[in-house]
C-alpha cells in the first residue's frame, strides 16, 4: 500500500505522462493535417522529399520529440506506480485528453457516442483511485 506523499507522486507521473502524450499526439496530428496527403507529396517529390517534408514539419517534429519524452516519462512512471493502476490510468487519462483536445485544438466534431465513452472511461479513472 503506498503512502499519500508516494501516491501523490506516482499520480503526477501519471498525470505527465498523459499530458504529454495528448501533446505529441495533437502536434502530430495538427502537422500531419497541414502536410496534406502524403501520397500528393510523395507523387510530385518522391519518397526523399515525402520524407523532407514531414521532417520539415515543426508541428510534426515538436509532436515527435513530446512521443519521445512521454516514451521516459512513462518509463519513470512505471518505474514508481503499479502497473495495475499506471497502464489504465495513462490510457485512460490519454483517451480523455484527447477526446477534449481534438475538439478544442484540431476543432474536430467529437460525437455524442464518443463522449459517452469518454465518461465511461473517466468513471473507470475514478474507479482506479478508489
């Protein structure tokens, strides 16, 4: 059984690693939007500049240095909370956020269907806690 002090902390490792994720996530997402289809790119400049062009990308590149940094943080993370509680809380958590950034930042349409999920999911989270 963890201590407050050590729960605490294992659920801010938690909460970081989330937060990063969703960041990289979106940031990909966001780069990979302003490329366009990358079949057009790869037709007109071949796989190199296919290649140049997302590396390129800042969104893409900030997007993929945040995957790499949530790859450590989640690292630590697990390396200071049971597993049982860290896996679904990230997922859970990473799920949650990006549902609510891809409405806020990518203004994508998130149906009724996904939310409800989202709150199921969020319950699961709570239920982690207990």
């Amino acid at each position: 059984m963890m201590g407050v002090h050590a729960a605490l902390h294992a659920w801010a490792a938690i909460l970081f690693v989330a937060v990063i994720a969703v960041a990289g996530e979106v940031l990909i997402a966001s780069g990979m939007h302003e490329l366009g289809d990358l079949d057009n790119i790869r037709a007109v400049h071949g796989l190199g500049g296919t290649i140049a062009a997302v590396l390129t990308n800042m969104r893409f590149v900030a997007g993929a240095l945040c995957m790499a940094l949530n790859f450590f943080a989640m690292l630590f993370a697990l390396s200071i909370a049971e597993l049982s509680l860290a896996g679904p809380a990230i997922a859970g958590l990473t799920y949650i956020g990006n549902a609510v950034a891809a409405k806020i930042f990518l203004r994508e349409n998130v149906n009724r269907r996904r939310w409800i999920a989202v709150t199921f999911v969020t319950i699961g989270v709570v239920l982690l806690t207990r």
